[in-house]
C-alpha cells in the first residue's frame, strides 16, 4: 500500500472507544475532555484536525448486561450509545468521527485486516487455559490476581476459569521488533512511569494471546471458522481505521489510511495501556502498517480520596455535574487541578473554591473592574495607545512576551495543569498591577496618558489569558473576546478559519488602538455552596 504523506498541517488523534455495558461515567468524560482541548489547541495553530471517538459494542460483558435486562444486544447498545453523544455535547466535545463497533462498514475493515494477518501466517489455532475477567474482556496472569481471585482493575469481581480452543496472534513473534521500536521511538508511550510499565511487562517476555472465542454470539464471526467469535480487542482496535473513512467511500483499508493514517495520538486510561501499547503495534506490524506516533495513559479518578464504585455510593454523575455548573467549570477543574498521567481527586467544596476563586474573582473580576473603568476614563471606550508605548519593563509585558511559547509547549506536551497555572500567573499579576497603579488616582490626578497604560496592560493580559484558555475554556474565553471587540468564535467548528493563527493571537500586544466593544458582563458567576439538607 502507498500511504500518502501526512503534512504538519495535520492532526488526528482518538479517545479510546467506550465499552457499552453502561452510561458514560466520569473516567470517559476526562478522557474525552482532554481530547478535545488537544484538538482545539491544534486548530488554533493552523492544522486539520481529525478528532475520533465512538464505542465498543462486542464481547461478553454487553451480552451479559443485555441478557439481564432482557433485551437483545444490539438493541442494548442503541439504547446507551446517545447517552456518550448527549454528554460530549453537554461537555462541548467537537468530535469529528463517532465510531462504532457494530457498524457493518467496520465488518469490512475487520475482516480486511484479519486476511492480512492470516496470510502472514501469524494467526494460528490452539488451546487457550487461564484465568479471564469479563469486566477487563482479557485474560489475566495468576500473579495479577488480587486474593479469592478478584481481578486488579475491578478489584470487586472475580475472575473466571477458562479452558477453550480458540485462535492466537502470535504476539510472541515481535517481542524483538517492539522493543526496538520503543527504543528509537522514545515517546512513543507517555508518561515515563507508563513507558516503564510497558518495558518492564515486555522484557518479560510476550505470550501469544487469544483473538476468538467459543460459544459466544455477540461479535464477529471469524472469516475462516464462523463457529468462533472475533475477541473484542481484535476488533475493537480497528475501529480507529475505520473512523478515517470518508462517509461515502467503499469500506477499505486504502481508503481507510489514505489521507489521516498515521494516528498522531491516542488518548487511553491506564488500564488499557497493555493493548495500545503492546498489542495494537504488534498487529500493525503484522499487517506491515505504520505505528501510530505516541500513546498516553492518564491516570485514575477518585471522589474524596475513594475510588469510585456503585457499591460505595460514591459515583460521581458526569452529566448532572455538568448542567449544575456548566462544561467550562467542570473541564477547567479536572485539566487544572488534576496532573494529567497521575491520579487525581474529585472534591466537591474544592472544585467550588477554585472555580470561584480562579474564574470569578481573579480573571472575572479583572476584566469587569477594567472595563468599568475604560467606560469611566476613557472617551469612547478607546484604548489611544499602541504597545510601543508600554516600556519593555512593564511587569505585566514581561510575563506575557513569553507566556504563548511556554503555554504551547505545555499543551504539547498534554500538561494541561502546567498551562492553566502558567496562564494564571499572569491573570494574578495583573490583578495586584492594577492595585500597585491605582488608575483611579492617576486620573484624578490628570494623567490620562497613564491611565491608558495601565488598562492596557492589564487588558491585554485579560485577552492574551483568554485566548491562550480557550482550548479549555471557549466558552469564557469566546465571552471575554467579545466584550474586548474581538468577533472570534472559539466554538466554531473549522476555527482554522475564523481563528487567527496561533502565532499572532498567542503574541502580546494586540489591543493596540483598540475600541472596546459591549458593557461589562459577568463571565462566569461565583458558586455558592450546596445548602446541607
């Protein structure tokens, strides 16, 4: 196959595809939040973004939890599917593909692949014994197992013995192959500490692993033995390739990688590192297709220090959490406080505290108080000066000359934290700034041309914070752009072209001889705590 050349004008990257068995919980929300600020942030410098998302629809656990409520598979699925549609809109996803597993046009691409590897010889059949957690749909090693037998990922649910013949990839055969390619791709798998998980688990050596399974009807039939199901992880994995496909191309692997293939990025939980990491190469290489470029495996979630569970009435509901406070506060709150790669907490009264104090009172209260005082001071609302004027000493124009370099970096480098508090730091500088100048006596004092100054760096600050934010903000960020006269829209769908590149609105001094537009409105409302029943 001659794949065509992807530019740097273009990105693609995926969430992982959402198992089915239940409605999106938290974990996929995060996941899908950070996929998306990825890909606004891409747009934002120029490139053509191909966002991936969508479900996986196969294996035993949905045959399980259809059966228990009587229902059949599929039907099961379309019932839970437009529950992950309706958050990702409720959260401001701009997904641009929505996969699923159960789409006929995804049989084609499955079976396409399959061939490919049977003909290099590395499916093969044998007899398959161990032990096999439903919940995880893999099969897990004995020195894994939690005591009675409970799997480490769902720590409540035992495994289950099983002892079938089934067909194998013979993962075994690239365990030299994969572990030269992560040593000359050495970011491919990220964080370090899951790169280490990954080395460590391969230098102990691969064991081929099961791709089918006995006495189950819900998947795909093996394309040389209809009597065996498809494993859900050799068939969900495609399902990336299938999302490349324009909607009216015949369902192929060239037409599938024409134009997006490789994947620049994967965005997984770390509890399905292994098959990103180990598998999901080991079958490209067998189908003789390039890698995708790097794979990151966030942490987990917790809820007052407690890992999240039904059992412990602890949940924590993704789609109330966001109509009681808007998308904007709840994808600040988990970027900017949680490290991406690490655990992280979710606490009700902290996320209060730091959304009243970070967007009401620092960067909300900044902008209100400054454009009241435009109103007040400046005729017209208009900010007469040019940055030329505003001394290369100003402390405000030294944060901000450099912050668009360093905030780049950080969302390259999916530190989303990093780029929040960066972005924060000078929001807060310039809060203290306008305190220290006080405009309000330089005005009584006659000196316009100072006032001037000082709302300009202090409103510059405001825009420059606002647009290096709206990746994950754009709400705020779109609301503060239109009060400072600005017409971008950070919601609009192909903001490489509304947008102004990354390398001009990142860039401080761009208030310049600007007239302000609108009154002052409030850009988010402080939060006032839950009342105790």
């Amino acid at each position: 196959m001659n794949l065509v050349d992807k530019t740097d004008k273009t990105f693609a990257l995926t969430t992982p595809l959402y198992y089915v068995n239940d409605v999106p919980h938290i974990g996929s929300a995060y996941t899908t939040i950070a996929a998306d600020v990825v890909a606004r942030f891409q747009k934002l410098k120029g490139h053509r973004v191909l966002l991936i998302t969508g479900t996986d629809e196969h294996g035993q656990k949905i045959q399980r939890s259809a059966e228990s409520l009587g229902k059949a598979p599929q039907e099961f699925c379309d019932g839970i599917v437009p529950s992950f549609v309706s958050l990702w809109e409720k959260l401001n996803i701009q997904y641009d593909r929505f996969s699923r597993t159960t789409a006929p046009r995804h049989e084609a691409i499955v079976k396409e692949f399959f061939g490919r590897v049977w003909q290099k010889g590395d499916i093969y059949q044998g007899q398959q014994k161990g032990w096999y957690c439903v919940a995880c749909e893999e099969f897990k090693e004995e020195r894994e197992l939690l005591d009675d037998k409970r799997c480490p990922i769902h720590t409540n649910k035992q495994v289950e013995w099983r002892d079938e013949q089934n067909y194998f990839f013979r993962l075994s055969k690239y365990q030299t192959q994969l572990e030269e390619f992560y040593q000359s791709h050495a970011d491919f798998i990220q964080p370090e500490s899951r790169r280490n998980e990954v080395l460590s688990f391969v230098s102990r050596g691969l064991q081929d692993f099961s791709i089918s399974r006995i006495n189950l009807d819900w998947g795909f039939p093996v394309p040389t033995d209809p009597k065996q199901t498809l494993y859900v992880w050799f068939d969900a994995l495609l399902g990336y390739v299938t999302a490349l496909l324009e909607p009216d191309a015949e369902p192929t692997l060239d037409n599938a990688l024409t134009a997006w293939w490789p994947i620049n990025l994967h965005l997984i939980g770390k509890d399905i590192l292994r098959f990103h990491a180990v598998y999901w190469p080991a079958m490209l290489m067998s189908a003789d297709l390039p890698l995708p470029e790097r794979v990151f495996g966030h942490g987990f979630l917790t809820k007052d220090g407690q890992k999240m569970g039904k059992a412990l009435g602890n949940t924590l509901d993704p789609i109330a959490l966001v109509e009681r406070y808007g998308s904007d506060a709840v994808r600040y709150y988990f970027l900017k406080e949680i490290e991406f790669g690490k655990d992280g907490d979710f606490n009700e009264s902290r996320f209060i505290n730091v959304l009243n104090a970070d967007l009401a009172n620092d960067l909300g209260n900044l902008l209100n108080r400054s454009l009241n005082m435009v109103k007040k001071y400046c005729a017209g609302n208009d900010l007469s000066i040019s940055d030329e004027t505003i001394s290369a000493e100003n402390p405000l124009k030294k944060i901000g000359l450099g912050l668009g370099e360093k905030v780049q970096q950080a969302y390259e480098a999916l530190a989303f934290n990093q780029a929040c508090e960066a972005i924060l730091s000078l929001v807060q500088a310039s809060n203290k700034f306008i305190d220290d100048q006080a405009p309000w006596s330089l005005y009584k004092q006659g000196q316009q041309q100072e006032v001037e100054k000082v709302l300009y760096a202090v409103l510059e600050s405001v825009r420059l914070s606002a647009y290096l934010l709206a990746p994950v903000i754009p709400n705020i960020s779109g609301e503060i752009y239109q009060q400072l006269g600005f017409g971008i829209d950070f919601n609009a769908q192909n903001q490489t072209a509304t947008a102004a590149p990354f390398s001009i609105h990142s860039k401080w001094g761009l208030l310049s001889n600007k007239q302000l537009l609108g009154n002052p409105q409030p850009i988010f409302k402080r939060i006032e705590p839950p009342k105790n029943d």
